[in-house]
C-alpha cells in the first residue's frame, strides 16, 4: 500500500473560505504546484519567487530545514520600517474574480 505522504499527492484539496478571510505569508511545506480557482466572490493574491525569499524575513520551522515556508514579513500590508528589505521586493499581484484559475508552479 501506499504511505499517507504518497496519497497526499494523489488527491486534490479543497479549501472553502468566507469573505475577508485570508492566510499569513507562507509557501506549502511540501513545495507542491497547485490550481487555485475562485467559485463566488474575489481573491487578491501576492506572490514572490523563491529568489526573494531572503526579503520576506523567512522563519524556522521545525516541519522543514532545507527552505523556509513561513514568513514574518506581510506583503498585503507591508511594515517597510521593520522589514527594511521589502522595499524593491519583487511581487506579482493578482484580484482573482469569480471563475478565474491560477497556477502556481
């Protein structure tokens, strides 16, 4: 049979969420690509490459030890004061709207 790890990626995951509700800064801990696709409403999302992650002030985590998948900076409403390297930061910016369907590689 298969290890848990391995169905993880057999299967799609779905996440439903209300309005005004949203996530802190982080990549998957398992660095997978995903389909992301707005059924009711908008999503706004920023995104930066991995070739920046050295400006989003990249945490510890003890899940992970060979790259970082949470961030103290906040690129929806950046603090340029306490994360002087934001500035020139490269982010792409998108509003998903109802029916729209992204990838993330």
């Amino acid at each position: 049979g298969k290890t848990a790890v391995e169905l993880e990626f057999q299967w799609p995951s779905i996440f439903i969420s209300k309005a005004g509700t949203g996530s802190r800064l982080h990549s998957d801990s398992r660095m997978t690509r995903f389909y992301t696709q707005v059924l009711y409403g908008a999503k706004l999302w920023r995104v930066t490459p991995p070739s920046e992650y050295w400006r989003i002030d990249p945490q510890s985590n003890p899940e992970t030890t060979f790259y970082p998948t949470i961030f103290g900076a906040d690129i929806i409403e950046p603090d340029f004061e306490k994360h002087e390297h934001l500035d020139g930061t490269l982010v792409y910016e998108t509003v998903m709207k109802k029916g729209d369907v992204l990838f993330l590689p």
